[in-house]
C-alpha cells in the first residue's frame, strides 16, 4: 500500500513540475467578437485536458483566423458558408485548425465553425504537447 501511495504521489509531482499557466490572446481584426468567447473556451479546454491552466501571467498563446473560402447561397434566405483556419501559436509551438461554419451572416458563419474545434481532437492534443517542452 505504501509503494502504491509514493508511485502515485511522485506521478502527481511529475505532473505538477510540467503544468504551466498560460494566458490565451484572440487576434480580434481576424476573427469577429463573437466567436472569441468560443475560441478562449475550446483552447481553455484543450490546455486544461493537457493538464495546464489559463490565467493572465504566463505565455501567451496567440489566436487568428483566416476565412480561406466564402460561399453565399441565392434566394431569399440565403446563407454564408465559410471555411476557415485557426491558427495558434506560443513560441516555437504552433498548429492549424481548418474549420467550416455556415450561417445567416458571416458572424453567425464563423461562431458555428470555431464551435466545431474540438478540444479533444488528435490535432488538439499534438498542439497542447508541442507546449510541454
């Protein structure tokens, strides 16, 4: 019992030796104010199932976005189709997320599409344990 308790304290030390804090920017020139609430959320998870934080000390992780391709469907209720790619980066560490949304504007567009960044995704993962080192 003893051995079990020293290996799970010293694995929970090893964890703790390794977590940061970061703090999380969204670039809002490319991206519109109302996906930033959603980006700030996902990338908060995504660092936490990492076994990080987020707070306002600590590196910061810098969001952008790029519409690569918008479509507009005719009619009376048209609606905007929107591909797009998030992209973060800290230091040396960066990823890509490409993205799609539709919606009744390109607001509307861009929320549905960062909705759709998962936090635990294999890119998401890759991304948080580039951050490790």
């Amino acid at each position: 019992m003893n051995k079990l308790l020293l290996s799970v304290a010293a694995i929970f030390t090893c964890v703790c030796v390794y977590a940061r804090d970061y703090s999380i920017k969204v670039d809002t020139t490319s991206v519109p104010s109302a996906a930033k609430e959603v980006l700030v959320q996902r990338f908060a998870q995504m660092l936490e199932a990492g076994g990080h934080s987020v707070s306002a000390d600590g590196p910061e992780i810098l969001i952008s976005g790029e519409v690569k391709d918008r479509m507009e469907t005719p009619g009376s209720i048209s609606q905007v189709a929107l591909s797009v790619v998030v992209k973060a980066s800290c230091g040396t560490a960066g990823a890509e997320f490409p993205l799609k949304g539709v919606g009744e504007d390109e607001a509307d567009a861009w929320l549905r599409a960062v909705k759709r960044l998962l936090p635990r995704t294999k890119e998401a993962q890759i991304f948080v344990s580039s951050l490790s080192f």
